[in-house]
C-alpha cells in the first residue's frame, strides 16, 4: 500500500478554478481534464518518486524537496514525506510558477 495522498487547500483551489473556468465553455473537457489531473496524482501512491525533483539551479529559492509531473497542460507540484504525499499546487504549464509556490517573484 503506498503513501495517503494529501490535497493542499491551494491544490484543490487550483483544480476548481481550472474546472470552473473550461467548464464555461466545455463542460466535458473539463471533467475529462480534472479526470486526468486526478488520476496523475493517484500514480503517485505506487509511484511517489516518478517525478524529478526541482532543482536549485532552476529555481534559485525554491524549497528543497519539491516534485512535479506533468498533466500536460498543467503541473502537480508534490513533496513525498514518509507517511505521506502532499499535493501542493496544480498550475497551468505557462504560468509562472515560482511565485505561486515558493512565492518568489517574476524577474520581468
């Protein structure tokens, strides 16, 4: 049996707001997506170390420890503890995602 899976507020947040906003215009396309997101994040249970680990040299700040993989178009950012696996963020591959996550700002 692998780790529980935990959703951060933020990461349930981010998967409504995706919902909520495709959903205007294809409900379907949605639901297919949030199936899609939610089924990538249910690999991690048997699969927890699947996705690399952010690097300091990609993202100079970033806490250590953090994960991704992509549902492409989005990226689950996710730490593996020992008795568990907490989904921090869902964000959209385009977007900056140092700020939301680490809360380091854009150098524009």
């Amino acid at each position: 049996m692998g780790r529980r899976i935990v959703l951060s507020e933020s990461a349930y947040y981010d998967i409504d707001s995706m919902f909520a906003y495709i959903s205007k215009d294809n409900w379907q396309a949605a639901e297919k997506l949030r199936l899609r997101i939610y089924g990538g994040i249910k690999k991690l249970q048997d699969f927890p170390e699947i996705g690399p680990v952010i690097l300091e040299e990609d993202a100079p700040g970033a806490q250590r420890g953090y994960r991704h993989i992509i549902v492409n178009p989005y990226i689950i950012f996710y730490r593996v503890l020992e008795d568990r696996i907490v989904i921090a963020r869902v964000l959209h591959g385009r977007q900056n995602w140092l700020q939301p996550l680490f809360g380091i700002p854009s150098e524009e």
